[in-house]
C-alpha cells in the first residue's frame, strides 16, 4: 500500500492533488486543520493535511465508481471544514460579546469608583476624619451599587449613616422635679459664658424656669463683667467664687432655684494643673450635669488633645460653639465619635438668645453630605 501526506490550502487543493498523484483509486485515510508555521501562522487561515493511500496490486475499479468516491470525500471534507468554519464563527461571536460586556463593567466600575470618590473627599473636605470617612463609606458600599442612576439613594444612605453614628441628643431636661446644677467646662475663646447666657435666657424667658449664675471664672474680670451684665439684661441673679470651696455655699443659696448654671474658667488644656482646680470644683458639686463646650472650628488634632485632658470627667454632654466660623462641621461627627458621648446644643452667633438650638443629627448630616447637586 502507498501513502502519501499532502498540505494544501484548502480541501479541494488538497484533493487535487491526491488525484493528480495517486489516481482516482485512491483512499482518503483522514484530514485536519493545521496551523500555519511561524508566528504570523496565528492570524491566517489554517492549511488542509490529507493523507490518502492506494492498493499497488489491486484491480482497478470502473470510472464511474472511482468518480463517486471521489465526490463523496470531497462532499464529506467539504460539510465538515463549512461545520469547522461555523463553530469558529460562533466562537468568534461569543468571544466579542464577552469582551463588549467585560468592556461595560469596567466602564460602570469607573463610573462607581468616581461617584465613590466624589463623595469620600466630600467628606474629607468637610472636616471628616479619614478613619471615620473610610467607616461610613464602606457601609455605603455594602448596602447599594455606586452607580450614576443610584446618587439620590447614595447621598441620602451616606446622610442617614451620618445620623446613626451621631446618635441621640441629651439637652437640659426640664422636666425633672430635682434642681439641675449644669457646669460648663472647656478651653479658652470658646465661648462659654455666651452660651450660658443664652441658655438661661431660654430657659428663664421661654421656659418659665428660676435660674441662678455661678461664675468660678474669676481670672478673667472681663468675664466675670459680662455675666453680670447678663444678669441684669435678664433678671436673673449671680454669685462669685474664688475657690472651689465656695461653690457648696453658692449652691445652697439657690435652693429655690430650678436650675443654677455655673460657668467655669476656660483652660489650657495642655496645662494639666489648670485642669486639676476644675476638677476640684466638679468634685464638690451633688449630681452634676456638665457640658463640654467645643468650638466647632477646632482642627480634630486640638480636639482630641482637649478630649485627652478632660478625660477626668466620667459622664458629660458635647456642646458645640462657633457654627457660622466654619463651612467645614465634620469635626463634630469626629468627636461624637471619638467620645461615644451625646450632644446637646450647638451655637450659631453671637445673639443671645436667638443663636444657641438643641443639636439636630439630621440637619448636621445634611450640611456635611450637602445636597445631591453639589
């Protein structure tokens, strides 16, 4: 028997050339596609391989018989390179829908990486600490796509975060039968005596409640005259004490007084003995309900070193200052965070006593998210 190897460009090539060689006797073992040689042999068609053998010795069959082989091989090779040539289509096809679709994730990725980006230098930009913006975040993501379609969703969800973490509020409860004595501690300039006056002023005028003024803030005469200029504008009356000794005196003095508010002397924090006579006088007071007023302007560096030195204190509400100075409230959330304590009231002005308001999570979280044109 004879068998011969042939490489053709196509089927027909390639039994043309079996004919040419071997006759129209001859047998078609097989054939396959193979690649072309070198590295181009990637990008071109394949070539046809068919091996094809003859019986030498054997009687030769009619023309018409060897005719119709013939035909049906090459019929045969012929469905089967279209049937190959059909399955590379569709091969083809699905490999360039995958690649379309590969291609529209990454474009929506994109556009969820920007709109996750747009939002998380928000709050960066908005004086949010980056340990706080990466929390909030992270739940954002894990609840919704950060798709263009879904902003009004994501601005509102980043808003309601904001408003868990700020949790409740704790102002002066009025309501208990028991005199509230309320001590305002905190650093220099940050307005203590001010938001003292303007509560009292509320709670006297609006509230119809008996208030008393304690001032322990005897290095400042300037301070010292501006409450006193307070108690008369509002009728309400005020001690002065030099020691932490006197202030069990100047309480009992105020027993028929709803609530007595006592301002103290702003300290440097960083000055640990300055803070060791506030804690004195903190420890001679029954049942105290402080408040540590914080300017909403402090850098949370300063805030977290003001946190540190009144750490002393075991229980105390946050109340927060200066809220027209600043474009940038974060630093609210940062402390209410860094804390774990309730807030209580924030200051808009100067006006007494329109510019002091119970602190509102919700209408915080609005100003530090923004709006969704923004």
């Amino acid at each position: 028997m004879k068998v011969k190897r042939y490489i053709a460009n196509n089927t027909q090539e390639a039994m043309l050339k079996v004919k040419m060689e071997l006759g129209a006797n001859a047998v078609i073992l097989h054939s396959r596609k193979i690649k072309r040689p070198g590295i181009t042999g990637f990008f071109k068609r394949p070539l046809i391989e068919m091996v094809a053998a003859i019986e030498e010795n054997t009687e030769k069959k009619t023309n018409m018989q060897n005719e119709k082989r013939i035909i049906e091989n090459h019929s045969e090779a012929n469905k089967i390179e279209e049937l190959q040539y059909q399955v590379g289509n569709i091969q083809n096809m699905l490999n360039n829908f995958i690649n379309k679709m590969e291609s529209t994730d990454k474009k929506n990725e994109f556009r969820r990486s920007e709109l996750f980006e747009k939002y998380y230098n928000h709050l960066l930009d908005n004086n949010v600490e980056k340990s706080v913006v990466d929390k909030i975040m992270n739940i954002a993501k894990k609840q919704m796509s950060f798709s263009s379609e879904n902003e009004e969703a994501i601005n509102k969800a980043i808003k309601i975060i904001i408003r868990e973490y700020l949790g409740d509020i704790s102002p002066i409860n009025e309501n208990i039968v028991e005199q509230k004595r309320i001590v305002f501690v905190g650093p220099t300039g940050v307005g203590k005596t001010t938001t003292l006056a303007k509560l009292a002023a509320k709670l006297s005028i609006a509230n119809n409640k008996s208030v008393g003024f304690i001032t322990a803030d005897t290095y400042r005469i300037a301070a010292v005259e501006q409450l006193r200029t307070y108690s008369e504008i509002l009728g309400i009356p005020i001690k002065v004490i030099y020691e932490p000794e006197e202030i069990g005196a100047a309480i009992e003095s105020y027993k028929d007084k709803d609530i007595i508010l006592i301002d103290t002397a702003g300290r440097n924090h960083r000055a640990l003995d300055q803070l060791e006579e506030i804690k004195k006088l903190i420890s001679y007071i029954q049942n105290p309900d402080v408040f540590l007023v914080i300017s909403a302007a402090t850098g949370y560096k300063d805030t977290k070193s003001i946190i540190e030195a009144y750490k002393f204190m075991k229980d105390y509400h946050l109340l927060f200052t200066k809220l027209d100075e600043t474009s940038a409230i974060g630093n609210i959330l940062n402390t209410k965070i860094l804390t774990g304590k309730n807030l209580s009231y924030v200051t808009t002005g100067q006006s007494v006593p329109d510019d002091i308001e119970v602190a509102n999570p919700e209408k915080i979280a609005d100003i530090i998210v923004g709006e969704l044109h923004e």
